[in-house]
C-alpha cells in the first residue's frame, strides 16, 4: 500500500464484532508494530494479542508505570473497559487506517434531526387530538 513507510513493520488483521462501531464487522484494519510498550499513547486504538483474549481491537490506556497493564475500552459504549496485565501482552500494533467493504451509514445533522422531531410531534399531534 503506498500510504506506509518501507522502515517500519505493518500487518493487517480482520476484526469481527459491534465493539468498534463505527467501524464495521469485518472490516481490515492496518496497524504499524509496536516495539515498545511504553510508547502506547493515551486514547488511541490499538490491536492487542494477548494470552487469555487473543487479537482485541480497542482503544488503549497505558497504565504501565502505575499498574503494570493496560486499560482497554471499546468505541460502542455498550462494551464495558477492563484491564489487561503486561505479563499477558504478547503484541501491540497501533492502528494506522482501515478497509472496508461496508458503505457507514449517514448520520443526520442536527437540523435534519430537529425537523424529524418536529414532523414527529406533528403527526402525534394529529394522532391524539383525532381521537
């Protein structure tokens, strides 16, 4: 891919499941190699191999130096965060970018949003004062 660089390592790993919603089912995320831990940055996504869960896509919180692990949360908020010891990290590659195949849905504005409500409200109206 010409997007990296020749003098780092990359691999591209297929995720499975809702916990990174926006980013989709199946989709291929591409992640450079990181050698060491200490440089995993605050709030940036990550996928880790690791002994007990195996590969887990998430975005990582490096509490290295004062816990001895790392705090993993996912994008959909319906998965909780939890914390993984160093001594079962195995590998960490910082996500760079992803493919997919899957068209993202659109997201209203907040003016298409307000007009939704507003024809809802309307038409709940007309539903109650019909009766």
């Amino acid at each position: 891919l010409p997007i990296l660089f020749n003098d780092k390592k990359y691999r591209m790993f297929q995720i499975s499941g809702d916990s990174m919603l926006p980013i989709p089912d199946k989709s291929w995320v591409i992640a450079e190699y990181i050698e060491n831990l200490n440089q995993i940055k605050d709030g940036s996504a990550y996928i880790i191999v690791t002994e007990e869960d195996g590969i887990v896509f998430k975005v990582a919180y490096n509490q290295i130096r004062k816990r001895k692990n790392l705090l993993l949360k996912s994008l959909n908020t319906e998965y909780e965060p939890y914390e993984v010891p160093l001594s079962d990290v195995r590998e960490v590659w910082k996500f760079c970018n992803y493919i997919s195949a899957e068209i993202p849905e659109t997201n209203l504005s907040t003016d298409e949003l307000a007009l939704s409500i507003v024809k809802l409200e309307e038409e709940l109206k007309k539903i109650v004062f019909s009766f």
